[in-house]
C-alpha cells in the first residue's frame, strides 16, 4: 500500500516537471544568451559613461569610499575594507578586479588625476605589482570629491544594488569632464574604447568655449585642447592626425618619449631618456635596448643605466666614434620609445555605445552637468522654502509670543497645545512643531534677530534659486562659473609636447650614418663598401694599398667615392638599369673580398655589370637638367633625363631598347653642353656635343653616334666634363700596348661620321679593349689579363703620345693572352 502511494506521488512529480519543461532550439538559446551577456560587458563592465566618465566598478568604489567617510582629509583605511565593502554591497564580482581597479586609480603614471590617494606600494611604471590589499591603505583625493559633490542633493538618479538591499548612484554628479581627463581603456564585445587622458585647464577652457559657442568646430576646441596629455610626458606628433581622431572619434597619433644628446666630457656623448610614451613598460623598454645592443641590431652602446627616481632618466652611454642621432633613430624604430596611440573614444551615452568626437563627448557633459545643476537648484529650493515656512512661523510666533505662550499653558497637552496653535494663527503642522520645539532662549532679542537675518538669508537665497531655474541661459552661466571655479583649484600644466607638424617614418637611411665611403666592385662580380682611409694617396714609385687577391683570378674594375645616403645606378649589358642604396652593400675592410653582387641585384646569369653611377641628389643644374647618355656596342647613342632613374623598382627597368646581338658599353652622367667621346675596337673614336642628341624615353633605341667599319665595335663612350677638357684620352690594346694623348687633339664634329684614329692598331699591338678620358686625378691603373695576370702601373709613366701612334707596352702577355679589363684608381 505504501509501495503504490510512493509510485503516485513520482507520478506526480514528473507530470510537474514535464509541464515546466519548454522545448527552444539551442542555436536560439545560445543567441539570446550571448546577447544577454554581451549586452551586459557593454553596458555594466567595459565601457565609461560620457557624462562622469567611469565604467560601474570606478563608480561604485568611489561611491563606497564616500559612503565610509574615506575623503581627502580622513585618514587612510586598509584597501581591504574598501574591497570588502564594495563586493558586499555594490559590485557583484571578485575582490581581484576591484583591487586592481582601485590601484590603478591610485598609480600617478596611469591616471592623469589620481582619484585614490595610496599609502604603500601601489606598483610602479617598471610593472612591479603592488602589494596584497591587507597591506596597503587608501582614501579619496581631492578631485574624487569633485566627482562626487552634491550627490545627497538629488542630482543625479539612484538604482538599486545588485541584490535590492542598498541604492547606487547611476552616474556621478561630476563637476569635471572625467571622461577626458583620465581617459580609459576597455575591451567590450564586439567593440573597445580607448581614450586618452588630457589637461584639466585646457579641457575646461574648451568646454566654457562650446557653451559660449554652441556652433564652435572640433578644430575650434582644438585651439584650447592641442591633444593629449599623457602622465607620463613624451612627445605627441601632428595636429592633422590629432584633428582626424578628435573629428572622428577614431584615429592614431604618434608618441615619442623624451630624449637629448648630452656631451658631458668632449667626445663622450649620452642619450638621456627623461619621459617615455604612456602605458610602455620602463622596466621592458631598458630590457629591450639590452637585448637589441646584445643582438648588435644596436651598435655604438657602451652601457645603459636606469637613473630614475621620481623622474624618469635612463642614462645610455655611447661609444667613441658613435653617431648619437642615428643611435636615437634606431631607439625610436626599434623600442616602444616611439609608440603609435590609437583612440577609440566609445562612451555610453543613454545607456547605448556611440563612438564620439571631442565636440560630442563635451555637449553630453554640458547637458548632464546643466541637468545635475537644475537639480540641485530645486532640491535647494525646496529645502529653503521649507525652511523659510519654519522661519515665518517661528517669526510669527515671537510677535505673538505671550498670547502662544498663555495657549500652551492653558492646554492639556502637547497634541492639545499643536491644535489650538493651529486654529488660532493658522499654523501649518511643520510650524507649529518648530514653535513647540522653541528653546525659551529664543526669546532674548539677539535671538529673535538671528532668526529675522536667518529669513531675510533664505528669501534671498530663495530668490537667487528662482532667477537660476527662470532660464537655461541662466543655468549654463552657472556651470561655467563653477568650471572656472574647479580649473583655479586643480589646473595644472601641461606635460606632453605637441609637434604640430608629423614626425616621418623612421627609414634605415635615417639610422645610417652619412659619410664618404668607397664601393669596390670585381670582375668577378664581388662588392663592397669601404673607408676611403683605405686609400690614401702614396707618392709615385710605392707599393699601393689596395688589395687584389680577392680572389685568384679577379680585379677590381670599379672604384667609386660617395655617401653612404647615395643612389646607386647599376647600368647592365642587356640594357637594364638597377637601384640599390650604397648602405645596403656590405661593409668590409681593404682587404675583404665582399658578396656576390647577385644577392643584391636580380641579374640574370649571363647578364654584367658595364657601369656604376651615384646618383645625386638634385639633377637640376643652372642649365637645364642633368641627362644620362648610354653608348652600345653598335654605335647607337641615347640620351635619358636623369629624373628618369629616380625611383628604380628592385628588379630593374629598361634603360635602353637594344637591338638584337647589341649591348650597353657605358653609361656616364653629362652636364648641358658637354662632349662624347666614343672609341671603338679598329682604333677610331669621334667627338661630339651631347646636344646633338635629343632627350628620349627609357625604352627609346637612340640615334647613330658613330658609323662602324666591317667588324668594328665600340668599346668605350665617355663624358668630356667641363673641368676635363686639359685632360687626356687612355687608349689600352688586347696585347697589352697604351698610350695617352691630349683631348685638344680631337675636334668636336657631328654626330654619326666615321670619327678620327685614335690609334695605329697593328697585328703587333692588336685590337683595343679599353678606353678612359683621364683628368688628371687618376694616379693608377690597373690591368687585368684574360688569363688572370694582373699588372698595376703608376699613370704618370705612361707616354703622352699622338693620336695615330701605337703606343708602348704596359703590359707583357704570356702567348695566345690577351687584356680582358682595366680600372683607374
């Protein structure tokens, strides 16, 4: 029977669940739960209030700390108490992410106006962490109070907790734009906000300015707030960027940390840090400079030392020989001294996200702080009103004071005496309380007087709220005056710099140092770059410095002095042209061989390097622009403006369309008005102005410079330069036979005759393989053979000799070598 009895009663309790259970799609639920919850980050976790400028868990310890008496000038109290009190009445969440909140508040590195003063460690900019809550002590500052004023007057709306057992405010009364000053960082669902903090004084400056200006710009206000202002200083760069973010709600500006180049003895020279962008690590970023200088990504550092106390120095020692400011560069590329800082100014505004301009965020804090003033006012108002009705009895009851007091004497009691009052004079309840409540002392004249002065005060003051709430305009002149009152008390100067013009981007020729150096490029292919100390000048007859055994069978063929900032032009047989910076070769002593130059160039495998030009920086001359004329084998000659070869992609361009079996011989740079001169293999060459040919695009063929004989090939085109016209003409045969002879000796004609001998070639001397104009400044030459012998000759030994002469031997040839190359150093 029991048995049976149990069954029904199981029953029963499954039909009650089965009529509780709802049967939902999951993707449904799971919809509408993340919904939930992401609605809940956004607008209860994540994200501040444009009016007090605070996300609930900064509110509601602010609040507590009020509520237990924890201002400015009460005594510290142990964070914890805080914590607890929070978590138990207003903030439904764990004692971590409030401790850390209120540390935060309390760090002057991370709030621009600290709203908690702390007492112990509180963590520090090198990322120490601060110490547990039962350790440390904390209270309001005096800004937090500001936050806070005339909250008990009604000003601004109270919810209930997350429990309903106690009333939270749902917004601070905020007597400044908290939103900007301190700014915040906040990771939503779906969105962040990221707002910087700024200057007090200039924040208020703009916001009396827009209520004296409804119609006033962002660029307006931007004339008040110029951009951020970090706790932490540094250096905040162009106002087109700032504008944009300011415009937009949205955008990035770079920070920079302070740093200057001291000299404290002569020759020694420091970089001192003294502010470093905000939110960087200063512990990481000297660990970073370590790291990097330990790596040799940073040369040039001797020591780093991290001198901060209160102020921030770090102290970074260079090395003799150094070049301090492309050290600085390389900081800024490299570390987080230079940072970009990107605002998101997403605030709620009537509880929903919006992303806001600087205009915006200050119109909703007008609004809301006219609207807590209007409350205040009438809170005020209705208590003065109260208390000028109290006044008034009482008054009127001290002019009729014997006929109360025989009223009060003849009554039963306190009820009876309250109604007869009330009958007789007309009392309202409230008064006729007060009247009872009288002290017999208020009876003394002076007495009577303070509550006359007293009524004469409230109907004044009661006559001052009036006039405020009569008119808005009325309520704005208000808030200004109290804005200006709190920029008198808290204004303060401002730490970061503003660049008004953009900084550039940091490029590796920023980080190079700009001196002379000399490119040394093989036969073979190799190069490098070089001090040009290398090469000092020796007198005539000494063994020389530079170094050929680069390898067995190679030679140098081009040596070239420019800056290390400088363009260089690789000009190809196959008519093509190359870009590269002379930086970007490798550096290397005298006596190194240098890299391949295929792991720099895209050079096919059968394509050589015939010329090397350094590019200047500025190809327009007084008169007329700077050209390139390229000379090939056939004869052809072309002239290109050498803007043409400004900007050469990596894998080349066309500087010349060559015809086929054709190459480019040479490439020189030619003033307006200069001359060409072309030599070929059978002996002939021929002169002529380079206004003779016209300018053309890159992938132009060019025109005729010289008519060749049957078999005959140019070898060599060169630029007479205004200042080589005394020079001379360096002739070299493939067996080894060379002369020199005076330019004056070849007259300039037109372009595309068959030219003038400039050599007897014989079956002696056979065909030339290399021509120079040499200007005087060439103090040796070298030669190398086919078969890798190598001969170096002082220039002044070789003769100068006539046009149609065979010149004398420079080099002695094994049989069946010929002369492959030469170079003049």
């Amino acid at each position: 029977m029991a048995r049976k009895k149990k069954d029904d009663n199981n029953k029963e309790e499954e039909k009650v669940v089965a009529d509780k259970i709802v049967s939902r799609s999951i993707t449904d639920e799971m919809k509408e739960a993340y919904i939930d919850y992401a609605m809940s980050v956004i607008t209860a976790r994540a994200l501040p209030d444009v009016r007090d400028g605070l996300k609930p868990v900064h509110r509601r310890i602010l609040f507590a700390m009020n509520k237990m008496g924890l201002t400015s000038g009460a005594k510290f109290k142990k964070s914890a108490a805080v914590v607890g009190d929070v978590i138990a009445k207003y903030h439904p969440h764990g004692d971590a992410a409030v401790y850390d909140t209120m540390v935060k508040m309390a760090q002057d590195f991370n709030h621009r106006y600290p709203l908690i003063s702390g007492q112990g460690n509180f963590g520090s900019i090198d990322g120490d962490s601060a110490a547990a809550y039962r350790y440390t002590e904390a209270k309001m500052t005096k800004i937090s109070e500001e936050l806070l004023a005339d909250i008990n007057k009604e000003t601004v709306d109270m919810v209930s907790n997350y429990d309903g057992t106690h009333d939270e405010p749902e917004v601070l009364p905020a007597a400044v734009p908290g939103l900007l000053l301190n700014g915040t960082l906040g990771i939503a669902v779906g969105m962040a906000t990221n707002i910087p903090p700024h200057n007090l004084g200039e924040c208020i400056d703009a916001t009396t300015h827009l209520i004296d200006n409804p119609d006033a710009t962002t660029e307006d206000l931007m004339e008040y707030i110029k951009a951020p202002d970090f706790p932490t200083g540094a250096v905040v760069f162009d106002r087109e960027d700032i504008l944009h973010a300011y415009s937009t709600g949205r955008g990035g500006m770079v920070v920079r940390g302070e740093a200057e180049i001291v000299e404290p003895k002569a020759g020694s020279f420091q970089i001192i840090i003294r502010s470093i962008p905000y939110r960087v690590n200063k512990e990481n970023l000297v660990m970073k400079i370590a790291d990097l200088v330990k790596d040799k990504k940073l040369e040039g550092i001797r020591d780093i030392r991290d001198e901060s106390t209160r102020d921030i120095r770090i102290a970074i020692d260079l090395k003799t020989g150094s070049h301090p400011q492309k050290t600085l560069n390389k900081l800024y590329k490299y570390t987080q001294l230079e940072e970009k800082f990107h605002m998101n100014l997403v605030a709620l505004v009537d509880g929903v996200p919006q992303m806001l301009s600087l205009k915006a965020v200050l119109q909703e804090f007008v609004k809301h702080r006219q609207n807590v003033v209007r409350r205040r006012a009438e809170y005020e108002l209705k208590k003065a009103q109260a208390r000028e009705h109290i006044l008034l009895g009482l008054k009127k009851a001290l002019d009729h004071i014997d006929e109360v007091i025989k009223i009060i004497r003849e009554s039963k009691d306190r009820d009876a005496a309250k109604e007869n009052l009330m009958k007789k004079f007309k009392f309202s309840s409230d008064q006729t309380d007060a009247i009872l409540a009288m002290q017999l002392q208020r009876l003394a004249g002076l007495e009577r007087q303070k509550i006359e002065d007293e009524l004469k005060e409230i109907q004044k003051f009661i006559k001052e709220l009036e006039e405020l709430l009569s008119s808005e305009k009325n309520i704005l002149a208000q808030v200004k005056e109290e804005l200006e009152d709190m920029k008198d008390k808290y204004g303060d100067a401002r730490r970061t710099t503003v660049v008004e013009h953009g900084v550039r981007n940091i490029s590796m020729e920023d980080m190079i140092p700009e001196v002379e150096s000399v490119l040394v490029y093989t036969a073979g292919g190799y190069v490098k770059r070089t001090d040009p100390s290398s090469y000092k000048r020796q007198k005539r007859g000494g063994v020389g410095v530079v170094d050929l055994n680069t390898k067995e069978e190679d030679v140098v063929t081009h040596l070239i002095q420019c800056s290390t900032h400088s363009d260089l032009l690789f000009f190809t047989d196959k008519g093509k042209v190359y870009q590269i910076k002379m930086y970007e070769l490798p550096e290397g002593r005298r006596a190194t061989k240098g890299k391949s130059i295929m792991n720099f160039l895209s050079l096919e495998d059968d394509e050589k390097v015939t010329t090397i030009l350094p590019m200047p920086k500025n190809v327009k001359k007084d008169g007329g622009e700077l050209d390139i004329v390229l000379v090939t084998e056939s004869g052809t000659v072309k002239k290109v403006e050498a803007s043409s070869f400004h900007d050469v992609r990596r894998g080349g361009i066309i500087a010349i369309t060559l015809k086929d079996d054709d190459n480019l011989v040479a490439a020189n740079f030619a003033d307006p008005g200069e001359d060409v001169v072309l030599v070929t293999r059978k002996g002939k060459s021929i002169r002529f102005s380079e206004e003779d040919v016209r300018a053309m695009g890159r992938t132009a063929q060019g025109v005729r410079g010289i008519k060749l004989g049957k078999g005959d090939a140019v070898i060599s085109g060169d630029v007479v330069h205004s200042e080589d016209d005394k020079g001379t003409l360096f002739v070299l045969s493939e067996n080894g036979y060379g002369k020199k002879t005076k330019l004056t000796e070849y007259k300039s004609q037109n372009r595309g005759g068959s030219g003038l001998k400039t050599a007897n070639v014989t079956k002696k001397t056979g065909e030339l393989v290399s021509a120079r104009i040499l200007s005087g400044e060439e103090a040796e030459m070298v030669a190398m053979s086919q078969k890798s012998q190598v001969i170096r000759i002082d220039v002044e030994e070789i003769p100068s000799l006539g046009r149609a002469t065979q010149g004398v031997r420079i080099m002695k040839l094994r049989s069946s070598d010929k002369v492959a190359s030469l170079a003049c150093l």
